[in-house]
C-alpha cells in the first residue's frame, strides 16, 4: 500500500539515519554535535575559569605583596644606612673638629676649638705633657686660656668624672690653677681670687704642706693637683704638691660663640 510505502519509506529513511547515527537516535545526534561544539570548550567549563581566574588573581596578588615587601625592605636598608652614616658623620665632626652645646642657654650657641671639651659656658683642655705647676699653666696661656678655676660644685664633679677615665695611674694627676706660694695656708686661684673656703674639695688630711717628700722644695707643698682614678668620695680630690713635680694639667678658657 502506498501509505504503508510511504511508512516503510518513512522506516527506511529512519533506517540509513539509525545506521549511520549507530544506534542513536537524531536528538542524540544534537547531542553529539553539541557534544563536538563542546569539545573545544570543555576544559575551559565556567567552573574551571573560575578557578584559574581566581588562582591568577591569587598569584598576581602574591606578586605584588612580594614586591612591595621587597620594596619596603630596601627601603628600610636605605634609611637605616643613611642614618648610620649621618650619624657617623657627626661624631667624627665632634671628635676631629670642634665641639658645640647641643642645647644653648639664652639661645647662645656655644663651640670650642678642636682638642678642647666643652661644658657649660667654658672649654677644658687636658693636657696630657707632664710639666710644673709653672711651665703647665704657660702652656695653658699660650692655648689662649689658663689653669682651670673651679667655680661650682658642678664644675668639680664634672672634671673628677672626666679625669677617672683619663688617669692612667693613681699618681697621675692634673694640674689646677690653685696655689698658696705667695704666703703660706693663702690659696689663690690663678685669676687672683681666694678660693672660697666654702667651696673646696681637699681630699682627707690635706693640704698638708708635707715637706719630707721634697729636699730641693724645703717650702713644702704649694700647688694643687687633683684626680681620683677610682672615683673620689663626695668629688673630695684635691691634694697640694710641690709646684716642680712633673704632672699633667687641666686648661680652661671660656667658650666662643657661633
Ligand atoms: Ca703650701
Ligand atoms: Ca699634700
């Protein structure tokens, strides 16, 4: 029958298809084709771009951490080295040139020349020659200054400081501008003034004018070194001495303006 011809044909036509599709049926073929489509999608699926998106990101934000750390450690190398060298460069400036008053009073700024310290409004220099009371306080004159006067107890206590870092020995004491060889048991400070009996620092039984250690000297003791090495108890460090024994010697002048 023509109808069933036509079915049959129907079933022919659907025949060479099932053959040719193996088996499948044509939506699979859709399928298939869309399966082929995807073929070259498939390992680039939405979830899995995600993921490498996300991962990228990740590594490219690691990067970036990476290099400002790196970036910051420079950083901190440079401003450390250039600390270091500024500060370096200071106090060579201090030791080899001059020294200043990091903090004026009455806004004075204050230096001394190089070899000299300063403290307060005044330079010391401690010679390191020893000489006699005499020859040591012409070296002080000759520098533009004299053996140092002490004023204050503050001045005491910073020069007995400063001498138990630069005595080598218990003997190796400085020279002071303090003396009675005018008349005896009448001290006088170099710049003519008598010293204020309120304001001394003798160490324990002096000044004992002690004349058994010097025959050539028969005056006795008449100048006044001064320096404990280990320290002297309540600053008291002055001892009088004969003006001819060789000993080292502090300087004093007043310190000059910037
Ligand atoms: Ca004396
Ligand atoms: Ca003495």
């Amino acid at each position: 029958m023509p109808e069933e011809e036509v079915t049959y044909a129907d079933v022919r036509f659907k025949t060479p298809k099932a053959t040719d599709a193996a088996a499948s049926p044509s939506s699979d073929d859709t399928t298939y084709s869309e399966v082929r489509i995807l073929k070259s999608d498939p390992p680039v699926s939405p979830n899995i771009i995600q993921q490498q998106t996300e991962s990228n990101r990740k590594c490219h934000v690691t990067s970036k951490k990476a290099a400002l750390l790196l970036l910051s450690l420079l950083l901190v190398a440079a401003v450390v080295t250039l600390g270091v060298t500024i500060s370096n460069k200071m106090v060579s400036r201090r030791n080899h040139t001059e020294s200043e008053n990091d903090q004026p009073e009455d806004g004075k700024h204050l230096k001394c020349a190089a070899g000299w310290e300063i403290h307060g409004e005044k330079c010391y220099y401690f010679t390191t020659t020893k000489s006699s009371w005499n020859v040591s306080r012409a070296g002080c004159k000759d520098k533009g200054g004299d053996l140092v006067k002490i004023d204050s107890r503050e001045e005491q206590k910073f020069l007995e400081a400063r001498l138990r870092d630069k005595m080598e020995e218990a003997e190796d004491k400085f020279w002071i501008g303090l003396t009675d060889s005018e008349e005896e048991g009448r001290w006088v400070w170099v710049d003519g003034s008598p010293l204020d009996t309120g304001l001394t620092f003798w160490h324990i039984k002096e000044p004992d004018d002690w004349k058994g250690e010097n025959r050539e000297n028969p005056k006795g003791e008449d100048c006044v070194r001064m320096g404990e090495r280990g320290g002297a108890a309540d600053l008291k460090c002055w001892f009088d001495k004969s003006c001819n024994v060789p000993h080292k010697s502090i300087c004093e002048k007043s310190a000059e303006t910037r």
